[in-house]
C-alpha cells in the first residue's frame, strides 16, 4: 500500500485536515434532498401566476441548482429555461418571466443587482435564501421568498438549492413530481454512500477514492455531453477548485470535437501531467457516444492521453445525475486529503469580497 493509499484509509488524518466538517455535511446529502424536496412541495404557490420563459439568477453554489433544472426540464417543458450570472438580465426578461433569485446566503451582490432589475421589468419573482438582504427585500416587497437552512457553505446546500426550485418549478408547470423517481434517487445515494464511495468503504472497493489518486498530481480536463450532463461537468471543476484547491478545465460534447481535439498537442512537456476525465451516461446520444469512443483512440494513439471514463448509474434521470454528482464531491473531498489542504475555507473568495466591499 503506497503512502497515499494510505493516507485515504486513515479516518482519524481526515479529522486532522476537516476541523470544519466537510466530510459530515457530504454524508448527510441525501437526508438533505428529502428535506429539500419536502420543503418545495410545501411551499404556498403564488396565485394566478401565469409564466412565459423561467430565469434562474444566482452565482457560485447557488447557480448550479438552476442549471441543474434546466439540463433537467429542458426536454420536457414547451417554455425556455436560462440561467444569469451577471450583475445584468437578458432583455427578453418581462412580466411573462419567471424569474427565480437564488442566494445561499442572502446577500450575492450580482444576484441582488439582478433581482432589483427583474422587479422593475415586473417579472414574477420568487426567492431562495437562508436570509440576508434578499430575504429583507423579498418580505418588504411581497416578494414570495423560501426560507432554507443557513449554517452551510453554499457548495454543500445543494439539495436545497436544486429540490425546492425543482419540486416548486413543476407544481407551477402543473406537471407531475414524479416521487417514484425521487425516491429512486434516496436510494441511489444512499447505496453510494453506505457500499460504493462513503469513507468507511475501502480503497480496494472505493471508486471515489481510487480515482481520487488518480487525479492527485494530474490536471484533469472533464468532458461530457452538453445535452445531459453539461451542469454535471460543471460540477465537477467547481468542486475541485472549492475542496481540493487543484486546478482542472472542461469542456462539452460535441463543440469540443471542433476545437479542443486540436489542441491537445502542445506544449509537449505538459501533456503527461493531463488526463480526461470523461463523465458518461447511458442516455447519451448516439452520434455523441460514437464522438466520445474516436476521440479517446485519436489522442490515445496520438498524444498518449488518458481517458478515464465514469459512469453514471440508475435508472431514472435524477438517479444518473447525481449518482455522478455524489461520486463527484467524495473525489474532490478525498482529493483534498491527498493535496493536505482544508476542504472548506474559500479564503481567495473571501478576501476578494472584502476588497470589493471597500468600493
């Protein structure tokens, strides 16, 4: 057993390098989707709310939630779906938008900016936040605002960003909740958990930690495809970069076969360092499955890049996603371990915060 093998097997190490507790929050995702998913369907509907295009405004860890959504609903709906980033909202935004303003902690300067935006164009609003200004706003303004849980980083909340907006999205779409495939997916995670990726489960048999030290020293470039797993990639880097402090890109099927194939050529010297971290799912299309099988004999042949394939696993389209979603923050998390580095702090981020404060 090499030293970093080890290091995956010592319970008592992750203690030393997760004071905050990053591993507990992890570990309790999947009660926290139950709990998200309760708190959706509770929710008292705004009445008479008649909607022609959904919006979702956020930033960081309550973004995701809304292109969750979208990757979701998309082939679903008839209404399109779009996600903000901006301290700005597209023009098409008006009284016939749904717009969702999504803020963990209440107080994301861009998502505010954009919510003041929003309610002078006179769309329909409804809020997510723990509390914070946006809360105040929402309750000043009649704004119709869900209360979730506070006490989190935001990357770990996302059950409650993604459920409730999702279980609320549908009820107003009058479509069906589908808890046959909710409850799926609790048990999908849950089997994640307890037999496949949780830390008790050993190196040997722990996909999570085996792939972990895999990435540990490599930059990994993580490839999907657009139409179903394009947040879920997304996911990915952002957790590598928030957990394990360690740099990756990505990049989506098919664009990807229109630039990036080419440039994995140079420089030379930095290309065994890299590796493809190909994120799959069996509803992939077909043409998409074909791209993915010839590049990953190209650049193997080629260049002596290394695909390493994931799968996602489960039936149902919730289940696929964050089979791979879970499997994705237990290897950022593990990957943490092996680079010796608190998990939790986002220093850079707060620093930056406290310098755009200063105005």
């Amino acid at each position: 057993m090499t030293r970093r093998t080890h290091t995956l097997q010592a319970i008592k190490k992750f203690q030393r390098l997760d004071p905050q507790g990053m591993l507990e929050l992890l570990c309790e995702f999947p009660s926290q989707c139950e709990r998200a998913w309760a708190l959706g369907k509770a929710f008292a509907l705004p009445r008479a709310l008649s909607f022609q295009n959904v919006l979702f405004l956020g930033m960081g860890g309550s973004a995701i939630g809304g292109d969750l959504v979208k990757s979701l609903l998309e082939e679903e709906v008839s209404f399109p779906i779009a996600v903000n980033r901006s301290y700005h909202l597209p023009a098409f935004v008006n009284s016939k938008t749904l717009v969702f303003a999504i803020s963990y902690s209440g107080n994301t300067e861009e998502t505010l900016t954009a919510y003041q935006i929003a309610r002078r164009k006179r769309a329909h609003l409804i809020a997510v936040s723990s509390g914070g200004k946006l809360m105040e706003w929402a309750k000043r303004e009649g704004v119709s605002h869900l209360l979730i849980p506070s006490g989190l980083p935001p990357r770990t909340a996302l059950g409650y960003l993604f459920f409730a907006p999702y279980v609320l999205l549908r009820r107003l779409a009058r479509l069906p909740l589908r808890q046959s495939e909710f409850q799926e997916l609790l048990k999908t995670l849950h089997r994640l958990r307890e037999k496949e990726v949780g830390p008790h489960v050993p190196f040997s048999q722990n996909p999570a930690k085996r792939l972990a030290r895999h990435l540990w020293g490599r930059i990994p470039a993580i490839h999907g495809n657009v139409q179903r797993l394009d947040a879920v990639v997304y996911r990915w880097r952002t957790q590598i970069a928030e957990n394990s402090k360690q740099l990756s890109w990505s990049h989506l099927y098919p664009e990807l076969n229109h630039n990036e194939i080419v440039g994995w050529r140079k420089p030379d010297p930095l290309l065994r360092h890299l590796l493809i971290l190909l994120l799959r799912d069996p509803g992939d299309h077909e043409r998409v499955k074909r791209r993915m099988e010839i590049t990953k004999t190209l650049l193997r042949r080629e260049e002596g890049v290394e695909t390493v394939e994931v799968w996602s696993s489960g039936r149902g389209r919730l289940s696929r996603l964050f089979s791979l979603i879970y499997l994705g923050d237990l290897v950022s998390y593990y990957l943490a371990i092996l680079n010796r580095v608190d998990p939790t702090p986002v220093e850079r981020i707060e620093r930056l915060k406290k310098q755009l404060a200063k105005r």
